[in-house]
C-alpha cells in the first residue's frame, strides 16, 4: 500500500528555508522525479522525500505532482524551483568569495613614474602606506615616459605620475584618467661663467641667442619638455642643436657646469649646489605639468565583483589618495 501524502499545511513555517531543501526541488524540478533527483545529488529517495515534504510544509503549498509515472513540479513548484536556483547560486558565490578572499595576498598596485619624479613622491607614499592598516603593497617601476604611457595602456600599470607641457596630454586612452597634480616652471640653465649669464643675469635670453648652442636633450624622444622647447624655437624660425641626451638631471647640471651644454631643468630637479646659472619661463610660454594617470579597472563579467576585487579597488583607492597628498 503507497504512503499516505499530507496535505501541506495553510499556515508557513517561520523556521528559516534549509537549503537540502531547495537543492531537493531544484534537482526533481530539473530531473522530473524523486528517483532521478535522489540519485543526481547522491541521495537515497526518502532522504529527498523528506526534505520536499519539509520544504512543502514550511511554505504552506503544494510543489509537486506526484503520479505513477513520476514527479513533477506544479506551476507554484516551478517558480520556487527557480528561486531556489537563485539562491542556491548566491550561497555558492558566497563561498567562493570568501575562499578567494583567504588566499587573496595583500593587494598589489602596480606604480609607475619618471626617475625625478619618483624620487620625490615614493618615499612620502610608501611611510603613508605603512602606518595604514592593511595597506596595499606598490609594485615600483622607475622609467621613462613613453613606456610608462605603454604600461598604462596596456593594463600593466595601474596608476603612474606622468608630466605634459600644457601642450599635448602624454596619453589619450579612454581607459587612462589624467588629473593634474600640480605645474611647475621649466629652466634654462647656462654655466655661471656663461656670456649670457654675465651680460644678461635676469633676462631670459632670445632664443636667436640661444641658436648656435648644445643643448641636452632627454633619452626619449618624446620628452614633453623638449618637444615644447622646439616647438618655441620653432616659432622663432630656429631649431635646437642636440649634443648629448641623458636623462640624469645632477649630472645634466654638472655638465652645463662644466660649460659642454645648456639644458632645461625643471624647478623640482635643480641642484642649489650646482655650477649654473638658470632663467624661469613664464609658465605661459613653457612649464611642466605633473600628472596623476590612473587606469580603471575592468568590471568582471555578469557580476559586481568579488572579495578580492574589491579590496584590489579599494587598496588603488588607498594609493590615489596618498600620491595626491605627495604632490601637494
């Protein structure tokens, strides 16, 4: 004689849902029978039995039809069914957040900025990061702008300090956010003894003046600060003459020192011991602009983000907000 069926009771369970239960009714709805469902999940029939009925009992309805020839859900089984996938899908999320999260590693932001540059912010953002909590842990690159500007691009870069004349911002990507942290003057530097330093000591010199010098150009030939110097001597009718490139801005003054080239300094690289005598632009003729280059990240797929994520944003957060503090 079949077991007798109780009708589920009117009246819901306040007892919280078990989620044996839903599985149960996720697995018969997707199987269409008890049977099927049993031996999908590694349990034995009554097992499943029990926790339909459980489940039917704490909702107060009826989920399946239960015929000779199986069991299937009823229309109200069906939409519990799929919120049962629902949740079932959140606990498993759940869980793998929160094991991504335990082997997470201390997040790591990838940190990049020119050789001057670098020498000044790093040390004042990495003692701010130590007394944080938790804090993140910078992957430094020092190097110069073109491959950082690549780095960004790229996506090995996640924020970096970059410089621009005011002309041409270095990098044009949607993905890269450009803030300006501050300007400052470029200067031309002569030796002491220098004809113009001793007949002109607080005129900037013409750049007629200047047309017949060496001047030291950076490695990279896209140094913002000499493509701003040519396009001003460019205006004039003149070209620059290149006698060496370095990107060493102590031993740039030695040399002009020394008398064997001219350069442009910018105000945060000039050396008060250095044998030089040096002229500011006007910052409307010609300055650098130190800027903040932050790339954003990607959203993953089809969800909000995970554990490890989220501290990774928060630690980019955490870095931003240091740099910012540097350069003031």
């Amino acid at each position: 004689m079949p077991a007798a069926h109780h009708e589920p009771h009117l009246k819901t369970n306040s007892d919280p849902l078990d989620l044996r239960s839903l599985a149960a009714l996720r697995q018969c709805h997707a199987s269409g029978s008890v049977a099927a469902a049993a031996r999908a999940l590694g349990w034995s029939h009554p097992t499943v039995d029990h926790h339909l009925a459980k489940l039917e009992r704490q909702l107060g309805a009826r989920l399946l039809e239960r015929t000779p020839r199986g069991s299937r859900t009823t229309e109200l089984g069906a939409v519990v069914a799929e919120r049962a996938e629902e949740i079932l899908g959140l606990c498993d999320r759940l869980v793998a957040e929160v094991h991504d999260s335990q082997l997470a590693t201390t997040p790591v932001v990838r940190f990049a900025a020119l050789p001057t540059l670098g020498a000044l912010i790093l040390p004042p953002v990495q003692r701010a990061l130590r007394d944080l909590t938790d804090a993140p842990q910078l992957d430094v690159t020092i190097d110069e702008l073109m491959p950082i500007v690549a780095g960004l691009e790229q996506g090995r870069i996640d924020v970096a300090i970059l410089v621009a004349t005011g002309r041409v911002p270095p990098i044009s990507s949607s993905r890269v956010h450009l803030e300006r942290l501050r300007s400052e003057p470029l200067h031309l530097c002569v030796a002491r003894d220098h004809p113009l330093a001793i007949s002109s000591p607080n005129e900037l010199p013409r750049f007629e003046q200047l047309r017949d010098e060496q001047w030291a150009f950076g490695v990279d030939e896209h140094d913002p600060s000499d493509a701003g110097l040519k396009e001003l001597f460019a205006a004039a009718g003149l070209k620059p003459r290149v006698g060496m490139r370095l990107d060493d801005y102590r031993t740039i003054q030695q040399l002009v020192g020394a008398g064997l080239t001219i350069a442009l300094v910018p105000a945060s690289a000039l050396d008060a011991d250095a044998p030089v005598h040096s002229w500011a632009f006007p910052e409307t003729m010609l300055r650098r602009d130190v800027l903040l280059a932050v790339r954003t990240p990607i959203a993953p797929r089809g969800k909000v983000g995970t554990v490890a994520e989220s501290r990774k944003q928060r630690a980019l957060t955490q870095v931003v907000a240091e740099i910012r503090a540097a350069a003031r």
